[in-house]
C-alpha cells in the first residue's frame, strides 16, 4: 500500500476571482459593442441595397470601398495603438477613443454624400483602433493563467451580449428613420464616458519614459517576427470567411432566403417583419442575431469546457465547425437552414474567438501586452477588408437579384420589354442596356412575367445558381484550417509559442 499523500487537482477557478476592474471594463466592451453591432448589422444595407426605403442606394463597389477602409483603419491601426496604449495609459486612450467613435456617428447621421459619410465612418473606426487594445490590455493585465480561459470567455460573452441587444435595438430606432439609428449608437458609446472612473487603472508595466519614436520602433520590430506573422496570416482567411456573415449575409437574406416559414411557425414579434414582395419576412438583423444569442447562452460552459485543451487545438476545431457553417447557411433559401448554418457557425466561432486572443496573451512578452493585443486585429482587418472587395466582385457580377432581375430582362427582351435588348455581358452595364434602374428591375420583371415575388425568385434562383458567390468564401475558410494545422504542428517544438 502506497504511503505517500494523496494529490489533488486544483480547482477552477470563480469568478470571484476576477476583481472589479475586470467587470467595469467588460461592461465598457458591452456598450460599445452594442452600439457597433447595432449599426453594422444594417449599414450595409443602408449604403447599397438597391431597395431600401430611405437608403442611400449607393453600389456593391461604394459599399465595399467604404468597408475596405473601415477594416483597414479599425484593425490595422490596433497594431500601432496597442503600443501607444501600453506607453500613455489604457484610460487616456480610452478616453480620446469614446470621443471620435461619437463624433463619428453623428457625423454619417447627417451625411448623405460620400465624402462626408466616409469621413464619419473613419472618424468611427479610428476610435475603434483606440478602444480594441485599451480595453484588452487592460484586460489582460487582469487575468492570469489560471483564470484566462474563462476570463476571456465572460469577456467575449458580454461582448456578445451587447452584440445581440444591438440589431434588435437598432431594428427599433430604424422606426423613426435612418437618422435615428445613428444617434441611438452615438448615446450609447457615450455611456462609457461615465465607466470610466469606476475602476483604478493598473500599469502595463511598459516603460512610460520612453519616447513615442521608440514605441513605434518597437510596435515594428515585434510584428516583424517570422512565427507571429505565420500565426497572422493563418487567422486572416478565417476572418474573411467569417465576417461575410456579418458583413454579406445580410444583402444574401434579403434577396434570397425566404424566412416566412419560421415566421408562420415561431411567435415572432410582429416589430420584426417587412413586408415585400414575398409576404412577410423576418428582418435579416433579427436572423443573424441567433449567432449572438448562441454566443451568450454558451460560450461560457464551452471556454470552461475547453479550458485545459491546448490553445491552438481548439481553435482549429472552432475553424471547421464555422466552415461548415458558412456552407450550410450560404447553399440555401430556407430560412430554417439558414437558421441551422448560424448555430454551426456560431459553434465554431465560440471555440476560435476568445482562444485567438487567449493565445496572443500568453505569448505576449511582459509590458507589451496591448501591443500584442493589437496585433490579433490585423487578421481581422485583413479578412474584412480583402472580403469586402472579394464579396462585392462576386456579388455584383453572380448574386445580386437587382442585377440578375436585369440580366434576365436584358436575355428575354423582346418578350418582356418588347425590343430587342442589345448587352456587351457585363453586369456593370445593365442599367444602360436594359434602361431599367437596380431599384426597378425585380419589380419590373414580376410585373412582365406576371408572377409574384416568391416566384421570380425562384425562376432567378434555378436559372442563375446566386449561391455559388459562397463557394469561394467557404474555400478561403478550409485554406486557413489546412495552414492552421500546420502551424500549430510546428509550433509543439517552440516552448514560447506551444499554447
């Protein structure tokens, strides 16, 4: 019989664990993140479906270039932000970022032109840049290795609290006209004017003497090496693939997929239909809004499922569980597996989101983690900018309705517009061929055909095969678990990188 004392395993840890300035500061990310995801979830169509009362009616290509920027200033200046946050103080920055992200929603409230709006629409991103590695590293500083998996996993699901309060909370404001929608986000980031003075601030432990020349130096030299920007670039084509549900799903929903069987079958508010040409529809916002709903029932149990699983398994679980949700949601017109494509999705994001950045502060040198923290937005801003221009090519050319309403009477010309219609093949060129306008074109071709909404697009659906605008997203998605694999099979001989 053995002698020696029995061991033990040590407890997990409680969220009492966690202190006040770590609730103060995901409560910050709550607000702001309402406010955001309120917006995006529905400026896209505000920019450039072709049929929204009120919008501003814009191009796939405008729309893009708008949201190319806006990735690009969001989460490519974190990776020089984060270093100046360590450097001047996570409540300086905080601060200066409240201030333009409000300007910047008042300013695309009133703006109608495209240079004012893009203007707004910076001013936004830029203090978005500011507030990812504020709150982070702040964040970060807070958390130890025996309570990081399920610190980060309370912050991403108040993150997704505020995600999912959103849509629903903009769906409301959009009641009393665009305008509104853009006011409501601006009251609500300034909340966190206020969140401010509730909690100390603690230092990053990076040298505060140091010249902003020498931040910068360093915010280089860092993101220079070999191995992060291996781990960089994996994670980019993941968040192309991931953002489209976002940022291109909705333009998909609103065409495409017909929700009127959930809506006949589920006690859906009646706040949350339109009605269109095919009869009552669930509002896209509202659909999409499952994903946040799933994040916030269970991303918890599943950070602390995951706990003690290494970092960068999980994370390519996570990557393929969203792949397939893409595809499931993308290859149909069922509102149902639309539904059950946003639960697989939203799986696969539970497991990849919070562990990405998990996995950056372990890594992290000491002093430099807001540095590092900014450097997991790059793949964010890389995916969403590049997806953006991918997504409106692809759209503009192969999926949008509006275009394929033209295409259709620009073919069938003679019997539906009664001449001859004389078309050089390219999408771009349809409203000159057909003389019938992106906005007028669904409505004309159901009026020609005598039919109704649910039933040209139908016809449109069988003839043009929309849905393979997805096939090339869902590839850049497994690209990035093949190159995820791999990296996370080199990484077992790196002791700093083995997480």
């Amino acid at each position: 019989m053995s002698t020696s004392a029995p061991t033990t395993a040590p407890l997990p840890p409680t969220t009492g664990s966690l202190g006040r300035a770590f609730w103060m500061l995901c409560t910050m990310e709550m607000w702001e993140r309402l406010a955001y995801y309120g917006l995006r979830v529905v400026i896209g169509i505000y920019i450039a479906q072709a049929d929204e009362p009120g919008g501003l009616h814009w191009t796939q290509a405008d729309r893009a270039q708008i949201f190319t920027w806006w990735a690009l200033f969001q989460s490519v200046l974190p990776t020089f932000t984060g270093g100046l946050a360590d450097r001047y103080g996570y409540k300086n920055t905080l601060f200066v970022s409240i201030t333009l992200k409000v300007i910047g929603y008042l300013v695309m409230a009133v703006s109608r032109e495209y240079a004012p709006f893009f203007a707004g629409a910076m001013l936004l991103a830029t203090g978005t840049a500011l507030f990812k590695p504020g709150i982070q590293g702040s964040l970060a500083q807070n958390l130890t290795k025996a309570n990081g998996s399920m610190g980060w996993g309370i912050f991403y699901w108040l993150v997704n609290v505020g995600a999912m309060i959103g849509p629903p909370f903009a769906g409301w404001l959009k009641g009393f006209g665009w305008a509104s929608v853009f006011y409501g986000c601006a009251a609500i980031a300034a909340l966190n004017y206020g969140m401010l003075f509730t909690y100390a601030e603690q230092s990053s432990g990076a040298d505060t003497e140091r010249p902003l020349g020498a931040v910068l130096r360093e915010t280089f030299a860092n993101f220079f090496e070999a191995r992060l920007l291996l781990f960089l670039l994996c994670l980019s084509g993941f968040w192309l693939m991931m953002y489209q549900l976002w940022d291109f799903h909705p333009f998909f929903i609103t065409d495409w997929v017909d929700s009127g069987a959930v809506a006949r079958t589920l006690p859906i508010p009646e706040s949350w239909l339109e009605q269109g040409a095919r009869g009552a529809q669930i509002g896209q916002e509202h659909l999409l809004n499952l994903n946040a709903v799933m994040v916030v029932l269970f991303v918890v149990p599943i950070s602390r499922a995951v706990a003690s699983m290494r970092t960068l398994t999980a994370m390519i679980g996570g990557m393929v569980v969203a792949t397939t949700g893409i595809l499931v949601s993308g290859l149909t017109q069922s509102g149902w597996m639309l539904l059950l494509g946003i639960v697989f999705f939203s799986l696969g994001e539970m497991l990849t989101g919070p562990k990405k950045t998990e996995y950056l502060g372990y890594v992290a040198p000491p002093g430099k983690k807001a540095l590092y923290l900014g450097y997991v937005n790059i793949p964010v801003g890389i995916g969403q900018a590049v997806g953006a221009q991918m997504t409106a090519y692809l759209y503009a050319r192969f999926g949008e309705k509006a275009m394929l309403s033209q295409r259709y009477l620009a073919e069938h010309g003679d019997a539906l517009l009664g001449r001859p219609v004389s078309w050089d093949g390219d999408p771009l060129h349809l409203d000159a061929a057909t003389g019938v306008a992106r906005d007028q074109a669904f409505t004309t071709l159901c009026e020609g055909l005598h039919q109704s909404g649910t039933q040209v697009t139908a016809l449109l659906w069988t003839t043009y095969s929309p849905w393979v605008v997805w096939l090339p997203i869902a590839a850049v998605g497994l690209t990035s678990v093949v190159g995820l694999t791999l990296f996370a099979r080199a990484a077992r001989q790196w002791s700093d990188m083995n997480h």
